[in-house]
C-alpha cells in the first residue's frame, strides 16, 4: 500500500487532490488511484493513503544476478490545489522480497543470496568528496566488475544519487546513520531511502560511534526506523560487537571481524540472524612487492593486515577453516562487507606519513586494480552462481627484476591446479583449495618470461597466464576508463576519466616506470582538467594538478566536461615518451532527468 506525505507551508489550512500511477520500465501505466484529503496550515502534514491496493500482478522483479538487468517501476505522483497542479514528484522504485535466516542466512525473491560486500568511505581523486553522480555509478561498477554485490555506507547516509546507482546496476545496500542516539536523524535517513530497492538493510551506527552510553538509545532507533519502513521487511543492525547475543537490540548481529568467534557467537543466539559488518582490513599496495615503512609502500601479496584483522582468503575463506571460520563457510553468515572496495585518504594503516591515504581498499584509489583484486574476482563469482562464473587465472608479480634476484610467485585462480612455467620449464603443478591461492617462493628471476597454465578437474588447460620482461618505456597509452568519458553532457556537472599508462615498444606496461605525466584538453573552452592521481598512497603531488608521476606505470586524469556541446581532445605527454590522445563527445544534457543528471540543478 502505497503513501504519501502532503505538507502545507501556507499559514491556512487547504484542501488538495492526489492522483498517483505506477509506471512499467517501457512507460505503461499498470495502476492508478486518486483521492483527496486536506492538510492544515502552518506547516500541517497529513500522510495520505489510496482507498485500496494499487495491484501489480505479475510483477517484473528486482533481482542482482548477472545478466539480469534489475527492473524499476516509476511511482508518480501529482498535487492539486483548486484544480491547479501544484506540486508532482516521480520515485522509481522496485519489486522485490527479502528474507533473513538464523540458519541459512539471506534471500532475495526466494534464492539464497550471500551477501558479497564492500564498506566504502565517499572519496575519489581530484574531487575529493565531492563526488560528481556520474562517478558514483562508476564506483559501483567496478566494484561489480569483481563480483561484489554489496555496498555498506560507512558510516554516514550516502549521497542519493550512489543509491541510484545501485538500484539501476543492481547492488544492495547496507544503509547507515552515523552515530547512536540520533533520533532527530533517523527520519530524515529513512524516508529519503526506503523507496529504494537495493537497501536491504539499515544500520544505525559504527563501532565508537554506537557508544551513546545507553542500549536503549539502540533499542528507540530500532524501533523509530521499523515505524518509518512499516512496509519492506528491512531489519535493523549496526557494526558493533557490543550488541552481539541473545539480548541484542538489533534484528540482525553485526559481527565486526573476529571470525574465529562466529561459531560461538551463533551457540549464544542462534535465532538471530548474522552478518558480517565489517571484515579483512588487509593493506596492500598496487604493484609493491615488500613492505617499505620508510616509503609507505605494502607489500601486494595478501598477508598483511593489522592485528584486528585477516587477509582476504582468511576472513572469507576461513582457508582451511581450523582457526579462521570464514563467511563463506558459515551458512549462517548471511555475508559480509570488506573493509573497504576503494582505497580513501585518511588511516594510513600501518603506516603514517609519508602516506596520505589507507591501503585498505580492494582498488586503490584511482580505482586501478591490485593484486589483492582478483582474490575477489576468482572466488566471489563462484559463490552465488558457480555455472556462471568465468575461469580466472591471475599471476604476479611482474618479471623486471635485478639479475640473481629470487622471486615469490602468486596465482589466484578458481581453477583445480596451477603449474608455473619459467622461460618455459616447468616449476611445479600445485593443486588449488578453495578460497586460497598456489604459490612459488623464492623463484629465480631470468629474463624472458614466464607463464602460468590453470588446469580443470578433468586435467584439461583451461586457462594461460603469460608475464614479459618489458622493455624500456618508450610512448603513452591513453584511453577513456571504464566507458566513463565515451558520452558525457552538459548541464550534469559531468566529467570523464583517462587511464595512461607507460608501454614499451610492444605495447607492455612497464611495472616500474615513475615518468611524470602531464593531461591537457583542447577542443572545447568551457572543458578542463579536474586534477590527476596514480593511486600511490604516499604520493605528494597536487591531486588537483594535470600533471602527476606514473605509479608503476600507470596514473589517471580527471577531465571536467563543462557546458558546451562538441568534443573535448584529451592529450597525454610525458618528456622523452611519444604522447598520446582520446577524445569524448560532449552532448547537450540540459533536458535530461535521467542518471546522473537528475540528482542536479542545472548550471
């Protein structure tokens, strides 16, 4: 049963007429009511309801699972005065059903579903957090590019256009309040977000900030969120050991790391649902291969984490379980949030300056990919849907090293084994666990190359991974990153991202070049260059400079597409290399209310 609140900011009391449809992703109306009411002055409110159900018989549902694109309805909504139309508003929204098992953990529209997220912070380089709409649905999709399915709010109600984004790509949502005891906040959270389908779940505070000195100030807010979301079903948790047990205020535990206590914690309260709020904090850097304080630099290999936490294959494989139980071996973990998807400036972990920014994130803060990635682009595709999941082989570290050196080798796969091969002789076949990686210590580097071949159960090659010595850094690549930049409007506050990277004469990025490079635009006088970052947490150049230092060979130029329409010409150069340019089509956006312009004022 739909509602809808009418305010009245006159000072007499009025009468008004409602008219209400819901309209299909294709423009077709499939249901309407109409009715009146009247609201007193003063700013009166009246909560207004239609006489009966707007029915939706067989329903397009809302669903994240890949190749299904998630479905959303339009509720529109118009308001008369004396005959006139004076107000209208239009929410998507979506069908879909949610339910929570002590046992089993989540589901979504009666599948299991674990729950495969991220924590974020809002940060992005350039803008800081002042993130433009259209980025916000970039930071989604990256992080599904890896088969996360999940974002959780850390730790402050999101911008609305990063739940647009979510909606649309289909991603759930752990919406959070910020601090414990914030009554006069919570209405404004809820009734902002509980149209949107991909919040499954609220929580009312972090850790610290849950300490208001009262349970009871959980047990109100508890009550409060249920009061304003009487319709959705969504439980209300919190990342906060201290509410863990059979006399949690909370409808779902939140256990913040600690997997090792998961099996207890279930004992104490098995009827309560659980979920992971907050897991791994693992640091690594993009790539790294040592740890270097003085630099403030972390190795790329998943083993390091500060002493709260785990490295990824511990906290949500449990690798071998004995100590460290893993989320996805725990059915009764309905899933869990890494701390975080995208590195963010701030808690440099483990180290302080020189360092600018965590090495918590799964990406670094260009949104490039660590090594640390493909852990999460191996294994979270097989959870949910394993006949679906693409075989991945990812090998590292790179193959430029000092002559004698001896070289650990990595491989993340989802495959049965993995061999190595160096300049073509074999190293050893190993045999893949699950959730966990294969390795090669203390290989000995010769030049050339050397290659990895992942095999399937019947012991058939289903995948090549090949690493070349590179040459010498001779020209630029530029490209458009991730289709952010291939259209781009006006009047959206719109900007575009390109990736450059330092190639050899055979188009191979080189690992450790450092040149500096310089973005410029041309084409179109109202575009610009927003700022330039390579995702180096202890680099110490302007962010909002066009010219900043490749960080192993690659960096990133944030370009501002302004307000008139043509095409922006990006050029990258560097002293000594050839340079390199991309163009992006700027289009007239003044009309549009649709992604991320709709969210915006017009300029």
């Amino acid at each position: 049963m739909p509602s809808v609140e009418v305010w009245n900011n006159a000072t007499s009391d009025s009468s008004f007429t409602l008219s209400v449809s819901i309209i299909d992703a294709s423009g077709n109306i499939v249901a309407t009511a109409s009715g009146s009411g009247s609201v007193s002055g003063n700013n009166g409110v009246t909560l207004w309801t239609p006489s009966s159900p707007l029915l939706m018989p067989a329903a397009h549902l809302w669903h994240v699972a890949t190749g299904v694109t998630p479905y959303l309805y339009t509720f529109s909504t118009s308001l008369s005065v004396g005959g006139n139309v004076v107000d209208f508003q239009n929410v998507t929204f979506g069908v879909r059903a949610t339910y929570w098992d002590a046992a089993t953990g989540f589901y979504l529209n009666g599948r299991s579903f674990k729950i495969l997220g991220n924590a974020n912070h809002q940060d992005f380089p350039a803008v800081g957090v002042a993130v433009p709409d259209h980025l916000q649905w970039h930071r989604v999709a990256m992080q599904k590019n890896y088969g996360s399915n999940g974002w959780r709010t850390a730790h402050n109600p999101p911008t609305p256009a990063l739940l647009d984004a979510t909606d649309e790509l289909g991603f759930v949502v752990w919406d959070e309040n910020h601090r414990n005891g914030q009554r006069d906040q919570i209405p404004y959270l809820v009734k902002r977000d509980r149209n949107h389908p991909s919040v499954v779940i609220w929580s009312i505070c972090n850790e610290v900030l849950c300490n208001s000195g009262s349970t009871q100030d959980a047990k109100d807010i508890v009550n409060l969120i249920h009061s304003l979301d009487p319709y959705s079903g969504r439980p209300v948790s919190a990342n906060q050991n201290g509410y863990i047990g059979p006399n949690t205020p909370l409808d779902v535990q939140g256990f913040d790391y600690a997997t090792t206590d998961y099996d207890q914690w279930h004992k104490n309260a098995p009827n309560i649902p659980s979920i992971s709020s907050e897991t791994s904090s693992a640091v690594s850097d993009r790539g790294e291969y040592k740890n270097d304080a003085s630099g403030g630099h972390v190795s790329g290999y998943d083993n390091v984490y500060p002493g709260w936490g785990q490295s990824a294959e511990q906290a949500w494989g449990g690798i071998s379980e004995s100590g460290a139980q893993g989320i996805l071996t725990r059915p009764f973990i309905s899933g869990g949030w890494t701390w975080t998807g995208w590195d963010y400036r701030g808690e440099p972990t483990p180290y302080a300056w020189p360092d600018k920014n965590s090495h918590f994130g799964i990406m670094d803060l260009c949104g490039f990919d660590k090594d640390r990635t493909w852990w999460y682009r191996a294994w979270f595709p097989t959870v949910n849907e394993p006949k679906t999941a693409e075989v991945v082989l990812h090998t590292f570290p790179h193959w430029n090293w000092a002559e004698g050196s001896k070289v650990d080798i990595w491989s993340f796969s989802n495959a049965d084994s993995v061999e190595l091969f160096v300049n073509g002789v074999s190293q050893g076949k190993k045999q893949m666990i699950q959730y966990s990686h294969v390795e090669w210590d203390q290989v000995p580097f010769v030049s050339g190359s050397y290659y990895t071949v992942a095999y399937g159960t019947n012991g058939n090659s289903i995948a090549t991974k090949i690493v070349n010595t590179t040459g010498a850094q001779v020209s630029l690549r530029a490209s458009i990153r991730a289709g952010v930049g291939s259209q781009l409007y006006t009047g959206c506050q719109d900007f575009g991202l390109v990736m450059v990277e330092v190639i050899d004469a055979n188009g191979l990025v080189v690992p450790d070049a450092s040149d500096s490079v310089t973005i410029t635009v041309s084409g179109l006088s109202t575009s610009w260059v927003e700022g330039s970052h390579n995702g180096d947490p202890a680099g110490g150049e302007n962010n909002k400079s066009p010219t900043h230092a490749a960080y192993h060979g690659l960096m990133l130029g944030v370009i501002g597409a302004g307000d008139t329409p043509g095409t922006i010409t990006v050029t990258a150069s560097a002293p000594g290399l050839t340079s390199s340019s991309v163009q992006m089509p700027v289009a007239d956006g003044s009309s549009l209310r649709t992604k991320w312009c709709k969210n915006l004022p017009r300029w």
